[in-house]
C-alpha cells in the first residue's frame, strides 16, 4: 500500500485518527512523511518513548510491584520482590537492616540467643580452647561472607 501524503514510498505506518465528536479516520503513511509532520512525529516519538521506558522496567512477576513503587513505598508486594530488585534496592535496604538478607525471625522462648556476636564469640571461645585450627578458619570464612554479605 503507497503513503497517503507522497503516494511513492510504500506505506509502514498506520495512522488512526478519532475526532472529537467520535469520528475515526485511518490513513497510511511512510516514515518519511511522518518525520515531515510535526504533529504526527511529536506523538510518534512519545509514543516509542513510553514503550521503550516499560519495557525497561523491572516488575515483579509475582505481585506485579514495580521498582519505581518500591522507591515510593519502601514496602515490598512479595517476598520474591527482594529478588527480583536485589541489585537496585541492596544499598537502601541496609541502611535500616544490618543486612541485605532475610535471615527470619527466632521464635520467642526458644533458647535460641539473639545476639549474633554473642553466639560467634562462644564458637570462637571454644575453637580456640581446643584448638581446633578447621572450625576457627570455618568461623574466620563465615564471618567475611557475613561481612560482605554472600
């Protein structure tokens, strides 16, 4: 099909018009003529722009969460979403978390201690009056993937 506007290039773009009062009008035209027209270009390009800008977007496939509503929330829609935003959202999230992993919650009255450094502390004791040389660099390993939070 050639272009409505120069009737020589052959058509590539459909061009749907709806007027105010409802009335719809279709035309083809060429990539030449639409760069021609400023009104038609302009709303081309907004509309690439706008295409290319949500297909940039990270979204969780579970909850459907964006990155840019997590900027605005700071709340997560799943628990999958901290997957999925590891790499953008890793540097906030340890500015209120001592780190950027969710370790879970330690059931109350489970004799479990609460302080980590405590519990190093005693493995470390330990290790060091038995002179157990392999759970000392266990401990020294874990302890720098902690650190770097591995």
């Amino acid at each position: 099909m050639l272009c409505k506007y120069c009737n020589k290039n052959s058509a590539n773009l459909l061009c749907i018009e709806i007027s105010f009062n409802g009335k719809v009008s279709s035309t083809y035209c060429c990539i030449d003529c639409l760069k021609k027209n400023p009104e038609m270009s302009a709303i081309f390009e907004s509309f690439v722009k706008e295409k290319l800008s949500k297909s940039k977007r990270k979204i969780c496939p579970l909850c459907g969460l964006t990155l840019q509503e997590w900027r605005q929330s700071c709340f997560a829609g799943c628990a999958y979403c901290y997957k999925i935003f590891r790499q953008q959202i890793k540097k906030e999230i340890k500015k209120y978390h001592t780190g950027s992993f969710h370790r879970g919650k330690i059931p109350y009255g489970a004799g479990v201690k609460t302080d980590f450094t405590e519990d190093i502390e005693d493995k470390m004791r330990r290790a060091v009056m038995t002179s157990n040389i392999e759970e000392i660099k266990n401990i020294k390993r874990y302890l720098n993937k902690f650190i770097k939070n591995e």
